[in-house]
C-alpha cells in the first residue's frame, strides 16, 4: 500500500522524521551519501511507519461532546467540542474542551481525522 503525501508529511514531521531528515541532510553535505540515497532511505521510512502503525497500534480513541463552533476552510474542518469525553478504547480518561481538524477523505466520503491540536482542560 503506497504512503498518501499527506500521511507521508505527518510522518516527516515527527519527532523520530525530524532527526532523520536532519541526519541525512548532514550526510550529504560531508558527502557520505547521495541525495538518491537519502531519498530512498526515507521512503522506506514511510513505509516502516505505516506498517508498524498498521501493525502495532490497536488504541482506539473516541470524542464525544456538544459541537461549540464549527468551520470549514481550505478543504479542512476545524470542530470545537465543549464538555467533550475522550476514551480510549473504551475508558474514559479526560473531560476536556478540545479542537479537532479534519479533512475530507478523496478515497471516499468519510471524514479522516488529520491530528487534535489543543486540549483545553475543563
């Protein structure tokens, strides 16, 4: 299953994705290894992820809250939760008020979840 380029940025941009960027970055500027290489190297890194996350994470997490406000710009929905229960897979674990940023799926009509950016606790 090919990495999407969105998934591929989300990866790119985490932590572990950061420090391998930088650390081929060095090594092509001392001329250890290629740009091809370099590039190589990090599609496979997109690939591991993905199937490490396919294989290896089983938590479900859940919202559920009254809708605050609500937006839609530049193909992104931004949702605002007030008195919103989060659990994970099945255990309630915090009240909080967060946002929420989704986009809309090209695959199909779902909605997929991009990343929660503040947790506002209650």
């Amino acid at each position: 299953m090919e990495v999407t380029p969105k998934v591929r940025e989300l990866y790119h941009q985490s932590v572990v994705g950061q420090a391998l960027i930088s650390s081929l970055d060095e090594m092509i500027y001392h001329g250890d290894i290629s740009p091809r290489l370099a590039i190589k190297v990090l599609l496979q890194f997109d690939r591991s992820m993905q199937a490490a996350f396919r294989e290896l994470v089983k938590t479900k997490v859940t919202y559920k809250g009254g809708l605050k406000e609500y937006n839609f710009c530049s193909d992104q929905w931004t949702f605002l939760l007030r008195n919103a229960i989060i659990k994970i897979n099945g255990t309630c674990v915090i009240e909080a008020k967060p946002a929420i940023f989704a986009r809309l799926s090209r695959e199909d009509t779902s909605f997929q979840v991009v990343h929660v950016v503040k947790l506002y606790f209650a």
